[in-house]
C-alpha cells in the first residue's frame, strides 16, 4: 500500500519548470494569459419570445445581464408535453449563450418551440 502511495504522490507532484529567459517578449507572455470572455453583445433586461410546434407553443422570457444571458423561464406552454420536457434545454442556453441546442429526445416538438421562442427573445436583446 506504501508503495502505491509514494507512487501515487509523486506522480501529482508538480514539476518545476525552468524561468523564462529575460528575453522573452511582453507581448508573447501577454497572449498567453487568459483575458475575460466576450459577451455576444445583447441589450440587458428580460425579453419575451413565443415559439410554436405542430403540437403547441412555448413562452419563455429571457433575462440578460451584462450583455451575458444570465437565466431561461418557460412561462407557459400549450405542448401536448409538459414543460419538464423542455427544461433540460435551459442550462444548454445559458451555457451556450445562444437558442441552438440539442433537441431532447421524445420532445422534438417542443424542443423546436423552446428553441423559437428563445431565439425571438434574443432576436428583441440584440444591441
């Protein structure tokens, strides 16, 4: 057991890494450094879109903060399906920072109105 200890440790050890020579240019080192994400440049608020489905509509409202979307509500439907099956899709938005998501299995149609009505919301957050 000591053995797979030491090795395990010495393994996650860290390694040193030689210093960069002194001639080594600002503008390199600077590139190198992670800089902040861009935002995809919508106006902040909360904006409401309808999307529909041969099998109904969806209403969701969109809230954008810092030119960022910052949250997805559903806030009605008339979907043969329930709204839950279009909310694993939120978390995709929000992370993607866009309407174009996987479609949820089982939920195409609903998925699709989902998805339009996001992309009317952010159609009026356009800055």
């Amino acid at each position: 057991m000591a053995v797979i200890y030491g090795i395990g440790y010495g393994v996650s050890q860290p390694t040193q890494v030689p210093a960069r020579p002194a001639t080594a240019t600002p503008s390199i080192a600077r590139r190198t450094q992670p800089g902040p994400v861009a935002a995809p440049g919508y106006r902040d608020g909360r904006f409401t879109g309808t999307g529909a489905s041969q099998y109904g509509d969806v209403s969701v409202e969109v809230m954008v903060r810092g030119g960022r979307i910052a949250s997805v509500e559903i806030t009605g439907a008339t979907t043969f399906f329930p709204t839950n099956a279009a909310s694993p899709l939120i978390p995709e938005v929000i992370a993607g920072q866009s309407a174009p998501v996987d479609i949820v299995s089982g939920a195409t149609g609903s998925s699709r109105a989902f998805q339009g009505a996001v992309q009317q919301a952010l159609g009026k957050a356009r800055a």
